[in-house]
C-alpha cells in the first residue's frame, strides 16, 4: 500500500475523528431546561364559600442544567389566581401556588386549565389541570319560581326550601318585604320552608319581582318570581 493511500485512508480519518471528539468535549451541549410538575392535577375538592380564598401549593422541578424562566401565567378562569417563580435554577424545584375564591366559583366541579409558557424549547407551554367545587353558605331551591298562567282574581301559593349550609344563627334571618303588597312570603322557623303567596292581582299581563332574604352575615339571597296574568272568568266589556 503507498504512503498517498495510507495517508487517505487511514491518517487523515482517525485525525479528524480525533478532532471531532475534543471539539465535543471541550464544547458539551447543554439541554434546554425542563418544567416538570410534580402533580398535573389540583383537586380542590368542594369549598365553603364562606370560609374564604383557598390556597394550594405545587412543585415543579428544572430537570436541565440550565436556568429555566417563567415568561406568562394564563389560569384559564376568573376564580383562580397562580403565584408563580420568575425563574428556576439548574436541577432545583421551586412553588408554585395556587388561590381560588370560592364565592366566585360555580357550584357544580368545574375544571379549568392553566397554562404555564417558558423559555424552554422542550416544555414552552406547560398545563396544569385545576379542579374545584362551592359549597354555597346558603341556597334556595328552587332558587327562582315562576306561577305560570295565573287567573288575577285567585291567590296562589307555593313552597320552596332555604337551606343554610354556614354556621350561622338562623333565628335572625329576616325575609324582606315585597315590593308588591300581593306578594307575600314567610319562612317555618322549625322547618325552613318558605311559603309564598301571589294574588290576587289587578293587573294583567307579565309580573315579575324580587323576593330577598337577608342573614346575619350581611349576605342576602334573591328569589326571583314570575307570572303571567290572564283574563279573569268574568268581566264586563
């Protein structure tokens, strides 16, 4: 074998692979930085309204060696606020914490989602699932009642239940009057049933008012009621 083909084939190969290997240790790559949650899901589970904001906290880990930065934090709902770090250190956790108001919650478990941007190439957009339920301090059901057609010569009367989930003293609830003097209600101190009574009504056509309920916490609930008024039996023309 010559020395041209030695040279080609043999030397000049092994010197640039030789090369090649000290450029990438001289010169190692960094991974972009990571967010990991510890959790993806926040259960809340079901808040008293009348306990106030609820925080909780998760953790989240940069599993690279570089400083990962927090850039936006969209919670994905009004009721719920995100405490976040501006940035993370190489290979640290750092809090995330998370409030919700539950008098601004539905009563039903609802979800949301936050999203969570960085500057990380690999995670951009993180998600973090947030789930909770109210438990209302209070609640009417029905919580509105409509009479339906209604003859304006009759009185009418109906139930509804008020429930009191707080602790309050429920001797001094009060339920305030009615703008309309035929529209009257009163509550069964024993039972806390309600019961109203509509009529008889002079004017025909679509009826609508307020009913309101007013606790010692200097909370109120409203009942709305309805009814359409129509022509009575008789009449002179």
């Amino acid at each position: 074998m010559s020395k041209r083909t030695i040279l080609t084939t043999i030397i000049i190969p092994i010197l640039l692979i030789s090369g090649l290997i000290i450029v990438l240790i001289n010169n190692p790559q960094n991974p972009s930085p990571e967010l990991v949650f510890a959790q993806e899901h926040i259960d809340f589970g079901t808040l008293p309204e009348w306990e106030g904001p609820i925080t909780r906290s998760v953790t989240a880990r940069n599993t690279s060696k570089n400083t990962l930065h927090i850039q936006n934090v969209r919670t994905g709902c009004s009721y719920a606020e995100i405490t976040a770090p501006a940035a993370i250190p190489p290979d640290r956790e750092a809090t995330f914490h998370i409030t919700i108001n539950p008098e601004t919650l539905p009563a039903d478990e609802t979800s949301a989602t936050a999203t969570i941007f960085t500057d990380s190439s690999t995670t951009p957009v993180v998600p973090l699932t947030i789930t909770a339920a109210a438990k209302r301090f209070a609640t009417l059901t029905p919580d509105s009642y409509d009479f339906g057609d209604i003859r304006p010569e009759t009185t009418y009367q109906k139930t509804i239940i008020l429930t009191v989930n707080a602790p309050l003293d429920t001797s001094d609830i009060r339920l305030l009057p009615s703008s309309h003097s035929r529209l009257t209600w009163e509550i069964d101190p024993d039972t806390e049933i309600i019961t109203i009574q509509l009529g008889p009504l002079m004017d025909w056509g679509r009826f609508a008012s307020l009913l309101t309920v007013a606790f010692p916490n200097q909370r109120t609930l409203t009942l709305p009621i309805t009814a359409n008024v129509g022509v009575p039996t008789t009449h002179n023309r």
